[in-house]
C-alpha cells in the first residue's frame, strides 16, 4: 500500500508532469473507481492543472477550481505514459481503473490489482466534501507538528501504539509499513499501550516518526513513478523481511500474522528478547 513517503513522491512527480497542462478526458474503467458524480467528471475536460497536493495519504490534482482526488488504497498504483493508446480503455476484468488524458497525448492510468477494489477517485469543489479527507489528522512532517503537538495527540489514548500510528484521524499517511519501521526505530513493542508511554518514550517515538518519514521522502524524491514500490521495498528495515536478520543487532525478524494484514518486529530492540506468537501474548509486553 503507498504510505505517506510515496504519495508524496507522486505528488511531486506529478506536479512537475501535470501543472500547466490541459486534461482532456478522464475515462473511469471500472464501475467501482468513481465515489462522486456532481460535478461530472466531464467538467474536467479542457481545464487546466494549476497544482499537484497531498492530504495524508490522498493525492489531490488542482484544474481550474476542481480537484481530483485520488486514493490508492492497499492495490492501486499510478502508471505515468508519455503517449497514451489512441484508442478509449475497453472495460474488462485487466487492472485498468481509470484513464486520465492530456491534450497533448501523455496521461497516467490508474491500476488496481486483485479482486477487492478499494482504490477511488472523487472530483469535488472543495476536498472537505471528501470524508476521507475530512476526518485526516495532521500531517506528521508539517512545520507545525512539534513534540508536543504529538503528545497532545496521544494524550488519552487507551490503544497499543501500533494501532494509534495506523489511525488516519489521528495522524495522517502512516500505514503497516512504515509504522513497523517507525517502532523499531524507536526500540518499542507494536503492542504497548499508549497510555503506558513516558515522557522519554514519547519523544523517542516522535523522532522516530519524524526521522524515518522524512529519510523515506528523501530516497523516494525524484524516483519516477514505476520505480517507487521496488524503492520502498528497498529502504524497509524489518516490514515485509520476515525471517532476515535484524539490520541493528542481528537478531531474526520475526512476524505476528492477523486476517488480512500482518507485522514485522525485531524481538531483541523491540521486546525484549521475546517473541510475540500472537495478538493475546501482547499483554505480557508492557
């Protein structure tokens, strides 16, 4: 799924290939992309993309006084092409979900891969009209998102940290991912309560968030949009490396699996020494 690090690079990536530039179609392929039908996304035709934005996890693209707000969900992707086919998308059972073209014959497409569309689109006046959007919490690498602007957010929360990081009302563009990377980081459990964080603990978990989603944007700054999954891959310590030695103290990575998701932890910076075999042994890693 892109996190944060990634929509951002695609934000910019597609703020230096789209501002300036006349849409001239956005065809939706499957049925299942378009959230929104006032205004018709054929009030797009012949605008112009004045900027390229990001809200958490969605991108929003700027024409005109419209914004097309797009969010990939767990199988979407971006697939940028310098000369798009002559021809209109063919609906069908390909990945294909959405087809945005320019007058001057470039466009991206919108892809989703598997059986459960998640990925959507919306076209509103305002990105508030966007629940989504609505109910983000702060960006984790705004200016104004200090220590204790973190720590107020924290401030009576009775969840484990994993799930509190994940929580886009609380703070915005943090998946499974990088919230993996985010706790190793910051030597905790995934399963430690909030509530049971010190002063100390608070700040080494804000460092943590701030260092690795910044050091996560730098690497993916200027990557072209086919690259930056391989590129994610590539700067993960421990999510997604499940069996491979720990990259600070060598210890094997282990996993805790849940029904449609699962974690990666190191067990010597993270816990303790001991390994989690499920989500009711968390209790025990306080």
């Amino acid at each position: 799924m892109p996190e944060l690090p990634e929509v951002e690079a695609l934000r910019a990536f597609l703020d230096d290939h789209l501002t300036g530039k006349e849409i001239a179609r956005v065809l939706p392929v499957a049925i299942s992309v378009l959230k929104t039908y006032d205004p018709p996304l054929s009030a797009l035709e012949g605008a112009t993309v004045t900027s390229v934005g990001r809200y958490g996890k969605f991108l929003d693209i700027r024409a005109d006084g419209l914004h097309l707000l797009i969010h990939l969900a767990r199988a979407g992707w971006l697939r940028w092409r310098d000369t798009l086919p002559s021809g209109p998308p063919r609906p069908g059972k390909g990945p294909l979900a959405l087809r945005t073209a320019l007058t001057g014959g470039d466009g991206f497409d919108l892809t989703e891969a598997g059986t459960a569309k998640r990925l959507a689109v919306h076209l509103v006046h305002d990105p508030a009209e966007v629940p989504g959007v609505a109910r983000l919490g702060p960006d984790p690498l705004a200016g104004s998102f200090d220590r204790e602007a973190f720590a107020a957010l924290l401030a009576g929360e009775r969840r484990q940290i994993k799930g509190a990081l994940r929580d886009q009302s609380l703070i915005a563009g943090v998946g499974n991912a990088y919230s993996d990377e985010i706790l190793h980081a910051a030597r905790m459990s995934p399963f430690k309560p909030v509530r049971n964080l010190t002063e100390d603990e608070i700040t080494a978990l804000y460092e943590a968030l701030r260092t690795t989603l910044a050091e996560a944007v730098a690497r993916s700054r200027g990557v072209e949009a086919g690259r930056l999954k391989s590129e994610k891959r590539s700067g993960l310590r421990v999510h997604g490396r499940t069996g491979e030695p720990c990259p600070v103290c060598g210890d094997t990575i282990r996993e805790v699996s849940f029904s449609d998701s699962s974690l990666q932890y190191c067990p010597t910076c993270q816990t303790g020494g001991r390994p989690l075999a499920d989500r009711r042994l968390s209790r025990l890693l306080k």
